[in-house]
C-alpha cells in the first residue's frame, strides 16, 4: 500500500514549528545563563547591629543617628555627615536619606521607562546590564562594597523585579559608566580648568567645574553635600545623590580634589571598577598627585575618563587620562589647566579615538571658549570663576543660543563647583544649574563640629557669591519657555514651528525642531528652510550637523 505524503503546506508548518521552540529554547537558556552571571551575592558582615539603629527626627528637615546627622539649608541643598566603619556608614547613610534614596530610584527609573517604554525590553535590559556587570563585585573594594551593601537596607522593594536592593544599587554605580560608553552623547559634556600661582589674584590655586550630566530634571532636584569621616583614610567631601557612594566632585582634608570628565570610549566587553568609585579611591586614600595616579594606575575601567587632580600640597593641579588599557598624566607645565572631553597627555592625545572626539564633538569648542575667557579676564579669582562657569556665549562673545553644547554653561548642570584647596573651601551652587547662589563650606570647620544635636546653618554666609541677575532677563524666561516646547515636541505633542524659534532664536536646535514639525506634515519646502537655517547657526556636533543635512536631501527628494 503506498504511503500516503504529509501536505507541502504541512510541512512547512511543521519546519516552522522545529524552528520557533528551538529558538525559544535558546532565548530561555539565555536567560537563564544571564541570570546566573548576572547575581551578585553581597558581602558577608559580622556584625550588622547598625541595621537596629534608629533615626531621631528632630524636625521634618533634619535627622540625627548618634554623631551622624543630615539636614536640609535654607540654600535647597541638603547636607549629610556620616562616620565609622564602611557598612555602618551605609547603613547610616540608608536611615537618614531613605527618602531621598526611594525617589532618586523612582526617578532613575522613570526615565528609563521614558527611553523603554516596554516591560519586556526593560526585562531584557535587566539581564543585559547584568551580562555587562557580570563581574562587577571583582573590582569593586571590601570597604566599598560594604557600604553600598549597607546603604541598599534602605531601598524600596518595589524594584525587585530588576534585582535585589544590593544588586541594584551596586549596579547603579555603573549607570554613568554604560551610558557613557554606549551612548557617547552630550549627557556627560562636562567642563573643568584650575588656575594658580601667577594664574591667580592671590597665588592660590583655584579649581571650577560644571558638572553638566543630564539624566531628566527631577535627577537634580536633590542634592547632598556629603561629609565622610572613614575610619580610614581621609575625610572628604563630595556633591552626590541618595544611595550613591561615588565621587563625581570633591575634596578631601588634606586639600586635593578630584573631578571626573567623559572621554570618547568603546563599547565594553565586560564589568570593571567604575569612575566613580575610582575617584572615590584619590579622594579618600591619596594625599597629592604622586599618590592620586597610584591608585588610578592600579584600578581597570572599561569607559574612558579624565580626573582632573588638584593638590594643595603641590599648589598645582594635573589631569590623569585613563583608558582601559594605558594611563596618561598632562601637566601644562605653566599656572592654569583646561579640562574639557579629549585628552592632552602625550601618551593618549593622538589616539584615533581622541582625534575623532576633538574633530566631530563640542569639547574642542568648549576648550577653546574657556581659554578665551581666561585670557581676557587676567589673574583669576573665585568671583571669575563663577562668571566663567556661568557663561553661554561661543567664542568672541557670539550669542550661539541657550542650551547649546558648545557653551560651558549648557544649562544642564547637575551643579557646579569651585575649590580652594589651600584654604579647604568650596562652593557648591544652587538652582537653577548654576546660576543661582554658590554656598561656601570650610571643611575644617564642619569636620570640627563631630555631630550635630541642634539644627544649625554650616555654610559659612560671609562667602556666599550671588545669584547671576541673568535669571531675570527676557532671555533666560525665552529659554525656561523654550524647554517647555521642546518636552512638548518630545513627548509627541504638536509645537508651532514660529512660537518655538520666538523662545531662542540664535539656537541652531530650535530649527531642526522646527523643520522636524514641518517634515512630519510632509511639508517638505517649509521643512528645508528650516533646517538651512539650523545650518546657519553654530551646530554643536558633526553627529548633528549630518543629521541636518540629510534632512535636507530627504527633503529635497520627496519635493
């Protein structure tokens, strides 16, 4: 009897079928591999009476845990102290600022739902970051792992489907790190210089910085001026966010500073120890500069980044440029430095990568403005610092529109800073950016108070600088105008294309989203003109300026 033949149809169906559960099968033994690398097991603590400790609640703005303590000032900024043994001071740290520890991941994540709107995809990022972070608890410290363990007691277990509080917390030590190395984008185009000897008014060496990282509004809202006192190590200070143990800017009692400034990186292959925590190391262990490179020589990162180092003992400041693979140190050899996102050391300044970012990205502009600056406004003091960090024109004064980032004031700083090592002051300032007042600290004599019973003002007002009465000029209310059309157009709303340009009108931006309004509408011609107009205005990047560009053919094409 002939056998009979299954349908070509059915076949096929059947292929098909083979197909789709063996890629399933592949897809859930991928996830389940990425589950396995990516946990991390948190560090064993003998002791853990910390965790019993409670907070005393003096007011609804100011806390106190034994000799620790953390208040809100009459500037917005909120100010911590804490001490001890690394997890004792996280854990300390989590009782005083879980608030604030709650809504920094609220925000964190909010914006993250911004960009990936799907649960499933944020799912898949999950194990991503966690492929990424596979081995990040190898190359982070005992001391340091222990606080950010004691500091996740104090997160919400709403997360918990992204990982465990330790997990997540460990990982957002990376955030700045991935983002940076993945996105290359204007989110870290910071800038930074130091001036002294015959650079400055009174010789002393003077360090400003804009530390101009955007990750949404709300992930500015609140500030910590933390105060550490390690049972080893130095004390130090830094300007940081809830539940984050990293050193973006800061200064330590023996005078030296730390800043951290983006370089162009490639993407990854796998975890190391993050910027943050590296600057974190200089800040709390190293005395000057000879000490500060020790430590950077001995950690790998996988994101390339410049410290500019200030020293009080030394009187100068240097930049240590680090790469995953080598190490440079620029000295300028003369009484002034420019940091801005390229390097200048004669070991990493003709890398090809280096070469690309001086070329195609605003960090050359904004090295160039900031030289200007100084060259015009002779020996530098704390007052001219303040005016430089705040200023937003282009070279030769030109109005290059608000926002721009070419400008060293983008108007999207984090905050902005300025030390004085010699004489361990610093002013850290206040909203909006950093053109509201700078609030000055004297390191000594905050470490000299050892705790706070009584609510008190530790900001010394003899030394506030001003607000920029920029806030109050018809320009900047046309930028907060602009903002707000923009977060319209962004979220899908319908801008008027002559309302918009009306906000910022010397602004290259407000033309390409012009034209992207018209090009939607298919009006092609109208769209054009726009985007010429963008062209005629200074373009912050290549990356941008060829996106214009090709608007423009598009155009072209469908007219």
């Amino acid at each position: 009897m002939k056998k009979l033949e299954m349908p070509e149809g059915k076949k096929i169906l059947r292929r098909a079928l083979r197909v789709i559960a063996f890629i399933g099968l592949m897809i859930l033994i991928l996830f389940v591999y990425l589950t396995i690398v990516s946990r991390t097991n948190p560090p064993f603590i003998q002791d853990k009476a910390a965790l019993d400790w409670q907070r005393v609640k003096h007011s609804a703005e100011f806390y106190t845990l034994k000799n620790n303590w953390f208040r809100k000032s009459k500037s917005g900024l909120y100010e911590l102290y804490t001490e001890g043994r690394p997890f004792d001071r996280g854990v300390v740290n989590g009782k005083l600022t879980k608030e604030l520890i709650q809504l920094q991941e609220d925000y964190f994540n909010d914006q993250i739902r911004r960009i990936v709107p799907s649960r499933f995809y944020l799912h898949f990022l999950k194990y991503i970051v966690g492929w990424f972070n596979r081995d990040l608890d190898k190359h982070i410290t005992e001391e340091y792992k222990e606080e950010i363990y004691g500091i996740s007691a104090a997160a919400s277990d709403k997360y918990n489907y992204i990982g465990n509080n330790y997990q997540r917390i460990l990982n957002y030590h990376a955030a700045h790190d991935i983002g940076h190395a993945l996105q290359n984008l204007a989110l870290v185009g910071c800038t930074s210089f130091g001036t002294w000897g015959s650079g400055s008014e009174d010789g002393n060496l003077i360090i400003g910085r804009n530390f101009d990282f955007y990750a949404g509004d709300h992930f500015a809202e609140n500030k910590i001026v933390s105060f550490e006192n390690p049972d080893s190590g130095f004390k130090f200070m830094s300007v940081t966010w809830g539940g984050f143990i990293g050193v973006v800017s800061g200064m330590n009692e023996k005078g030296l500073t730390v800043t951290i400034n983006a370089a162009k990186s490639d993407m990854p292959s796998g975890s190391a120890t993050p910027v943050s925590l590296v600057a974190r190391e200089i800040l709390q262990y190293a005395e000057n500069i000879p000490e500060a490179l020790a430590i950077a020589k001995k950690r790998k990162m996988f994101v390339s980044e410049s410290f500019l180092i200030g020293s009080a003992e030394e009187g100068k400041a240097v930049i240590i440029e680090k790469t995953p693979d080598s190490i440079g140190i620029y000295d300028p050899g003369k009484n002034e430095i420019i940091c801005a996102n390229h390097f200048q050391s004669e070991a990493l300044k003709n890398l090809k990568s280096n070469r690309i970012q001086i070329k195609q990205s605003a960090s050359d502009y904004r090295y160039q403005r900031l030289q200007e600056l100084l060259n015009q406004n002779g020996k530098n003091s704390v007052q001219k610092t303040v005016q430089i960090l705040r200023d937003h024109r282009g070279m030769d004064n030109a109005d290059i529109g608000l926002g721009n980032e070419k400008s060293i004031n983008q108007l999207i700083a984090h905050h902005s800073i300025i030390f004085e090592p010699g004489k361990k002051l610093v002013w850290v300032s206040t909203g909006p950016w950093q053109l509201g007042e700078f609030v000055c600290y004297d390191l000594d004599k905050v470490f000299s108070l050892k705790g706070m019973q009584t609510d008190q003002e530790i900001a010394d007002s003899s030394l506030k600088l001003s607000a920029d009465s920029f806030l109050l000029t018809d320009q900047f209310r046309g930028f907060l105008k602009f903002r707000e059309y923009k977060r319209i157009y962004l979220e899908g709303g319908k801008v008027d294309p002559d309302s918009l340009i009306a906000t910022n009108p010397s602004y290259y931006q407000v033309y390409e989203l012009a034209g992207n309004e018209m090009y939607k509408e298919k009006k092609f011609g109208q769209a054009s003109v726009y985007y010429q107009e963008a062209l005629s205005k200074e373009v912050a990047t290549k990356t941008e300026e060829n996106y214009i560009r090709n608007q423009i053919s598009k155009c072209e094409g469908n007219k």
